[in-house]
C-alpha cells in the first residue's frame, strides 16, 4: 500500500509519459499499458479512454488482433464512439484480411441501427481503403440515401456524395447520377457528430493508495 501523496505522484508521472510518447506509437503503447495496470489509474485516469486510446494505437502499428482485444475491453468499460466502437473491429478484420468477419461485424451493427449514416460512411471509407470500390459504393449510397431521406440531420450528405463520387470513378462509372445530383442540392454543411457519451461509471475504492470516491 502507497500513501495518496505517493499515488498522486505516481500518477502524474503517468500522465506525463503519456504526453509525452503521443507522437511516437511504439512508445505510446507502452505508456497506455503502464497506465492501465497500475491500480489508481482507475480512480485517476478513464478507463474506457485509456483502452480506446490503445486500441487506435495498436490499430495504427499493425496489430489488429491486438486493437479488437484492447477496444473489446474498452467497451466493457463504457468506451462510445458514432459509429459503435465494433465499426472499428470490423475495419480491423478487413485491414487483417478477414473480409467474412468485417462483413459479419458491419452486418450485425446495421442490424441494431438500421439508419446509421455514420455507419455507412465509416464502412464506405474502410472498403474503399483497400480498395474494395463495389463494396464501398453500396455502403455510401445506403447512407445517402438515409442522409437524404431524413432531411440530413448529421450533415454527412455531402462527405458521403463525395466519398461515394471518389469510388465510382475508380470503378469506371459516371459518378454524376440522380442521387450524387440530389446531394448537390443540399447546403453544404460540416458534418456534426454526436458529442452525447454515457456517464463514467461509478469509481470504486483503491486499496493500493486508500482512495475513496466518498472523500
């Protein structure tokens, strides 16, 4: 057992390895995994942030198997994101190669949200990243249809027209059709994202350092 004075150093430290290592991902890693083993960065730091934030690390250095077991715990700890943070597990499988459970995963979350633009925005950009244009240009022309059909509330109509344009000239085709025309239509608008996340989970008492949420 440490003292809080000692816990609140310690804990600092932490804090300042993790500035300090953003810019270099390796190192990064490290930091985050440093910081979630230690027993008071429960009542320290996020938890739900801090897998997050290893799982787009890990994702950003190759390891995908990694990514989805780190952002899979984010969740248990309340981690959110628009789309559902398994939008990125699905990317993950297809950046590994695994297109049957990027496609299963994205087939699942269509499922429980039936009219998320973000959804297919986030799918149109993966597929079209390795270079699966067929598949990408499905994904954004569901979701500008939706985008268009509810009036565009998340301003995604013109990104998603864009992205879909993008894919369907890579493909060969005219991207100036009746739908591309009617997002041409639509003011012009930032995307908006949602910034409404769960509230943080109740913080238990540490044992290693005496901290308790009531003090």
């Amino acid at each position: 057992m440490i003292t809080a004075r000692q816990s609140a150093a310690e804990m600092a430290a932490l804090e300042r390895q993790l500035s300090e290592t953003e810019r270099y991902p390796a190192a990064h890693v490290d930091a985050l995994r440093a910081a979630l083993v230690h027993p008071c960065s429960r009542h320290a730091f996020s938890q739900r942030e801090l897998w997050a934030e290893l799982a787009r690390a890990l994702g950003g250095l190759g390891d995908y198997d990694g990514a989805i077991e780190a952002i899979e715990a984010g969740i248990e700890h309340g981690a959110w994101a628009q789309p559902h943070p398994r939008a990125d597990v699905a990317e993950w499988h297809l950046l590994a190669g695994r297109h049957d459970q990027a496609e299963a995963t994205y087939a699942m979350l269509r499922e429980q949200s039936p009219r998320n633009v973000w959804l297919c925005n986030h799918a149109g950009l993966a597929y079209a990243d390795v270079g699966e244009h067929a598949t990408a240009v499905r994904w954004l022309t569901e979701g500008l249809q939706v985008a268009l059909a509810d009036g565009d509330p998340e301003r995604l109509a013109s990104q998603l027209a864009d992205l879909r344009s993008k894919s369907m000239i890579e493909l060969g085709a005219d991207p100036d059709d009746e739908l591309t025309r009617a997002a041409a239509a639509t003011p012009k608008r930032a995307a908006t994202h949602p910034s409404t996340s769960p509230p943080p989970a109740p913080v238990a008492p540490c044992e290693h350092c005496g901290y308790h949420p009531d003090r």
